[in-house]
C-alpha cells in the first residue's frame, strides 16, 4: 500500500514538471527569453518585427510593413528546433473597417546561428527570415 503510494505521487510530480515545461515554465532547451527583431519583405513593403519572449512564458509580438502595425499577445512553448504561439489577443480587430480574422496558435521553426541569432522558419508560408536577440 504505502509503495502505491509513493509511485502516484511520483506520477503526479512528473505531469506537473511535463505540463510545466509543456507551457513554457520548465527548463527549455535553450534560452531564447529576451527581446528579437527581424526585417523581411512583404507584399506590402519591408516589414521590421520585435518579439518580446518573458521567462513566464508569455510573449507579445508586433510587426510593422507599409501602413499596417499589428500587435499578438498570448504564452509561448519551446520545442527541440521550435517555438509555439499560443495567441490570446490581438490588434488591430477591425481595420480599414473590415473585423479581422487571425489564428489563435503557429509554430515558427529555428536553428540558432550564435547566442543570439537564428534561422526562422514558419512552413506553412514557406517564409524564411533572420531574428537577432537585442536584450
């Protein structure tokens, strides 16, 4: 009776670490907490981004190109070579007058070049750009 005991309390520990760093919260595989920019090409113009990624897991990420600035907040995960977008809120919800659409998660796909560089990937649009951390 007592070992039951101790082997679920030693299950339960185990799913609170593995839904911990499942959120964001444990112990990543690399240290990507910090503020990242990036420049690339849209259809509307260069585009320049900053992602703010906080060790509580959560992030906000805006980008701008031409006339338009948008803005994602939410909670991130790190995986081997990704990270995951849990997005919670957004701007702009209407613009130009039309109510805007968006996804509530995507996965960017990396590999670091340096400490504080890497390779982004988002495989869905095929788009591929450079983010460099500045704090």
């Amino acid at each position: 009776m007592r070992r039951a005991c101790w082997i679920v309390l030693l299950e339960f520990l185990l799913v609170i670490a593995a839904s911990r760093v499942a959120r964001g919260q444990g112990p990543a595989p690399l240290n990507l907490v910090g503020v990242w920019q990036a420049h690339f090409s849209t259809p509307l113009g260069p585009a320049v981004s900053q992602t703010i990624l906080m060790p509580d897991g959560s992030f906000t990420k805006t980008v701008r190109a031409g006339g338009m600035m948008t803005w994602d907040a939410g909670m991130y995960s790190v995986g081997q070579g990704y990270i995951h977008f849990y997005i919670h809120d957004h701007e702009p919800k209407i613009y130009k007058g039309v109510r805007m659409h968006w996804v509530t998660s995507e996965t960017v796909f990396f590999h670091m070049t340096g400490p504080d560089r890497m390779i982004c990937e988002d495989r869905v649009t095929g788009n591929r750009w450079q983010a460099y951390r500045v704090r």
